[in-house]
C-alpha cells in the first residue's frame, strides 16, 4: 500500500467507512502482530493486545493528523503505549536473570534443532534485557528489515539518531549475547552449513 | 564505495556496512574489507545482526486475523448518516490551517506581496479577493493573480504560488457550494489546471497537502457535487498523483513484500522447529482503491437524459461510459472498494426503489421530500451543473438507503393517518 492510497483510505476511515478502515487492518495488522510479539515473547499476549491496538486506533482515529508519518508509525506509538500499559499491570519485565537462567548450548555437537531453540531463546532474551528504543531499532531495523529512514520515520526520529541508536543497540546485545557464553561466530557457522 | 572518507564516523561507517550486508547482500567479509580500520569491531556487531536476522518472523493465523476483524467492524462507528433535506455540500477547509500550512514552507515573500496588497487596502483588487466565478470582480481577482504569478516567477517561488492558488480554487468551489450555487465548467477547469500546476512544482510536505484536498475532493465526487465529466479528468490526476507520488515518497516495506521476505528468512530461520501457522491467505490489493471505485460508478451511473452536453466541456477519454445519454440507471453497483475486502458489511445491503416502481405510490404530495429526477416528467430541465442538493444521480449508497426507507416510512404513515385510505 503506497502513502497515497494510504492517506485516502485514512480519510476514508476518518469519515466512518468501515471498509477503508478495514483495508488498513489488513495491512498492518501483522506488522504490529510480530513488532508484539518480539516485545512480549509471548504469542497470546501479543494477540490480545494486536486487538487493543487496533480497538484503540478506532477510537483514536477521529483525532489522527497525518503528519506526513506512515499510518503504521502511528499504530506502532499505540502498540508501544499498550506495552507499556501492559508491564505496568503486570509489574513484570524480563529480568538479566532470564538469559542467565537459560542453558546455553556452546558445544556444537548438540542436536541442531534443540541448538536453533536454545540460540532463539536466549537471543530473544537478550533483546528483550535492551531499552525501549534499542528493542524498536533492533526489532524493526534487524528482525523486520525496514531500511535506516524508514526506522527514522516509524520511531519519529532523525536518520542520525536512528544511526546511534542501532549502534548502541547492537553494542549491547551483542555484549549480552557474549556474556551468555554463545559464540555466534559457530553458531553462524553451524546455521550456514 | 571501497575506500572510505577518512573523517567517517564509526556510527557511517555501520551504517552503510549494514545496509551493505541487508539490503545489497554483500558478505560479512566483503562488508569487513571495505573497512580495515574498523574491521575488529565491526565484526561482532554484525554478526550479531546475522543472527538476529534470522529470528523467525512469528505470524498471525487467518482465521483469527478474520475474526479479529469481525470483532474490530463491529465496534467501528456507524458512518455518520445525512438527513435527506440536509443539501451535501463540500467539505470545508479550514483557511487558517490551510493558510498556515503553505506559510511554512513558502516564500514569505510572496505572502507579504499578497497579504499587502489585498490587506493593505488595494482598492478594486481588495476588494476581490473574496469573489468567486460568476462575479463581476473576479476577472479582476484573477487578472492580478496572474500579475502575481508573473512576479513571482522572477522570484523563482512558483511552486509556493501554485500551491496557494490551489488551496484558491478549491476554496472558491466551496463557498459556491455552500451558497448553493451551480459550479460553472470554467471553475472546475481552473481547479484542474492550477491542481496539476502545483502539484508538479511541489515539494514532499506540499504533495501530502495536496493529496489531503485530493481526499476532500473525492468526498466531493462522493457527494455527487462533481459533475461527471470533471470526475474523469479528477481519476486521471489521482491516478497520476498516486504513480509519481509512489515514485518520490520513502518506501516502506510493503505487506506482500514482508510475507515474500518472510518465506525467505523463514526457510534459515533459526526457530525452524517452533509450530507453524499458516501465514494470511489475504494481502492487501496493491491497486489504487479510489480510481477502480470511482471508475465503476462512473460506468454504471450517467447523466440523467433532460441534461444536455454543452460544446464547452473538452470530452475526456476515460469519460466514454459516463457521457452517453442512455437513461438513468437505477442501481449503481457497490463501488469496488467493497468488493476488495474480505468481509462484506451486511448493514451495507439495501434494497431500493428502482425507476420501474412507480415512485409517485411511495411518496404522495411531499414537497418536503426531495425526489430523483424524472426523466419522462417534462418539466424545465435542470441546469447543466445543477446545485449540489440536486444533483442526484450519482448519490451515496447511504443517502439513497434513508431516502427509501423514510420516503417508505412517511408513505405508511400517511396511509394510517388517513381514515378513507384503502
């Protein structure tokens, strides 16, 4: 869905038409599904709140201004907010404990399948441990493949920062990962072959 | 790009070894030799992208995206309903915001030539400024408008004196519309032209303006307040708005784009024993929704036959089914927007009264309700470009449902207040 057939349907939404609404639905509703779930590691959840998202949206919709943003930046500042909504009810936040908590497969004779499983987990973890802003940069930039600007106008923030950001970002996850004792260099290797 | 500016910052220099090894698939090692000097901690840094690359994309199953969508339809607002004496008019842009929009990127310039000359008390061209097609003044409007655009094209600000005279018609067309005026072809005509005007100088910020008053416009067009020959002409230039807009605006990823990107990354995903769902058997249509909309009804509802085509209007080749004079066909179809989504919306399915009813039965003696035009009625023909209230044939599927039912509702009425009524 290009920006222009974006911003018809939005005005479209605006005035009431449930089908343009709809259509947007369509569109976006995996994203938000997936950003979700790398944020929760946890599918039910994810789903429940993908539904929030978008009863949120609906009632949010009359007050929406383009702003010259992507309609899906808008549906990931909702999504962010119900995260948020969601660990302050919860009182839960993955802990540095988790990754610790997690065997760590270093020797490559393992069952591949269970290594995948393990590397996944302690991978997610270890996102999961970075902030806010690095999780999103992480998320969006690495795992959903979106191009540096593209993060930049989703998160509502310069080129530059996005650059810093991704850097910092990866710094830390990897030091994480490192500290884990996963060598993703073998396990790279292993993956490959 | 092999040997990189020396004052690169180690922040660039990820950067484009990221971008290098995500979107131009180069190796890690190609991406490392490029540069040397940072190769060390590069290194792990990408990596550890390699890795998170590969996590698997989790997806959402059909069958509850379908039924999330059914859940969401039914909390979405009804459409706001137009009362049928209510006269459709179009949408009003706010000046003040409009105004203000075009201030922020514009030449002050030429605001302050403008602002002087009309506010500064100008005389007869002040006194202009607020006239519209069919007055006297406004020849007087537009010749100094053109003096402005000559001025400004010495000034090289074009595109901000475009964009503004946009914004002029359109606002010109609203205030005859809200006067109940008919809209003469020459108006139409100057929108047109100075819309593909501006649009062809403007920047980024000002084609999202435009595409806003494309959007109003549209509405228009819903309203029936467009008549049929510029709603072609209005196809074409949303049509090529939306091409050149694709062109220069930022691409995201699109939806089909991800699910193709995710078969791929799914098949190394790193998580290839996690369960599988079916990925949505429905990506969005990536045709433009409003153009094959507008374009169905057009085929599907012309002119009424008393209308007769004026040798002014240029005939446009798009509007080839719209201007025949076959007579009115009672039913347009549902516009395609509909039929592109999965789930039909059954409060949309509404039974109308069709021409072969005889709709003098359904309505007796109520001047207060507004019928469609009889083709057969011999009565003075309408103007060519009727006022927005009248202009029926083309009325929203909305309007047509409460016209029925509350012509219908006021017919059973009247039968039961009258004693002598069979």
């Amino acid at each position: 869905m290009d920006r222009v057939e974006e911003q018809l349907l939005v005005a479209q939404a605006k005035r009431g038409e449930r089908e343009a609404f709809a259509a947007l639905y369509q569109a976006h509703v995996q994203a938000i599904f997936r950003y979700l779930v790398h944020r929760l590691n946890d599918r039910e959840i994810a789903d429940d709140l993908t539904g929030d998202v978008f009863v949120r949206a609906i009632e949010g919709l009359k007050d929406y201004t383009d702003t010259g943003r992507p309609f899906l930046a808008w549906l990931y500042r909702i999504a962010h907010a119900r995260l948020v909504d969601h660990y302050r009810r919860t009182s839960r936040r993955p802990t540095e404990a988790d990754v610790d908590d997690v065997p760590i497969p270093v020797e490559m004779d393992w069952d591949e399948r269970m290594l995948r499983q393990q590397a996944a987990t302690v991978l997610r973890t270890a996102i999961s441990q970075l902030t806010d802003e690095q999780q999103d940069v992480v998320i969006l930039r690495f795992v959903e493949g979106h191009r540096l600007e593209a993060v930049a106008q989703l998160l509502g923030k310069n080129a530059n920062a996005i650059k810093a950001l991704q850097h910092r970002a990866l710094k830390a996850l990897e030091a994480r990962l490192r500290r884990t004792g996963l060598d993703i260099e073998a396990l790279l290797a292993g993956l490959s072959s | 790009m092999n040997t990189p500016a020396p004052t690169l910052s180690f922040d660039d220099t990820l950067n484009l070894s990221l971008q290098a090894l995500l979107h131009e698939r180069e190796s890690l090692e190609t991406c490392l030799e490029k540069y040397p000097q940072y190769a060390a901690e590069l290194k792990p840094l990408l990596q550890t992208v390699l890795l998170t690359q590969r996590l698997k994309k989790p997806v959402m199953s059909a069958a509850r995206v379908d039924a999330l969508q059914e859940r969401l339809m039914q909390a979405f607002p009804d459409a706001p309903v137009q009362h049928e004496t209510e006269t459709p008019t179009l949408p009003v842009r706010r000046p003040v915001m409009i105004f203000a929009a075009w201030m922020g990127r514009s030449a002050a310039i030429v605001a302050l030539i403008l602002l002087a000359t009309f506010g500064a008390g100008g005389g007869t061209v002040a006194a202009s400024a607020n006239s519209v097609p069919g007055e006297t003044l406004y020849t007087i409007k537009r010749a100094w408008e053109d003096l402005i655009l000559l001025f400004t094209s010495l000034i090289g600000r074009m595109d901000d004196m475009h964009l503004h005279l946009a914004h002029v018609r359109w606002e010109e067309l609203q205030t005859l519309s809200q006067r109940e005026q008919p809209i003469p072809d020459s108006a139409w005509q100057s929108f047109m032209q100075t819309f593909k005007a501006a649009y062809q100088q403007a920047d980024e910020n000002a084609q999202n303006d435009l595409i806003q008053v494309l959007a109003d416009v549209e509405v228009a067009v819903n309203q029936a307040a467009l008549p049929p020959t510029y709603r072609a002409d209005l196809i074409a230039i949303v049509d090529q708005t939306r091409r050149e807009t694709t062109d220069t605006l930022l691409t995201v990823q699109t939806p089909a784009a991800t699910q193709e990107a995710e078969t791929t990354q799914d098949a190394a995903a790193i998580e290839a024993v996690e369960s599988t769902e079916i990925p949505t058997s429905s990506p969005v249509p990536t045709e433009p929704l409003m153009i094959v909309s507008t374009v169905t009804e057009l085929v599907v509802t012309s002119a009424p036959p008393t209308r007769t085509p004026t040798p002014s209007r240029t005939p446009t080749p798009s509007l080839t089914p719209s201007s025949t004079s076959t007579p009115l066909t009672p039913l347009p179809s549902p516009p395609a927007t509909y039929t592109r989504l999965p789930l039909s919306i059954p409060s949309q399915v509404i039974v109308l009264p069709t021409q072969t009813q005889d709709s003098s039965s359904l309505v007796p003696n109520k001047p207060d309700v507004p019928l469609p035009p009889d083709p057969g009625s011999g009565e003075e023909d309408p103007p060519l470009v009727p006022p927005m209230g009248t202009f029926d044939p083309i009325i929203r599927p909305t309007m047509r449902a409460v016209y029925a039912t509350q012509t219908a509702l006021a017919n059973g009425a009247e039968q039961s207040a009258t004693p002598d009524s069979p």
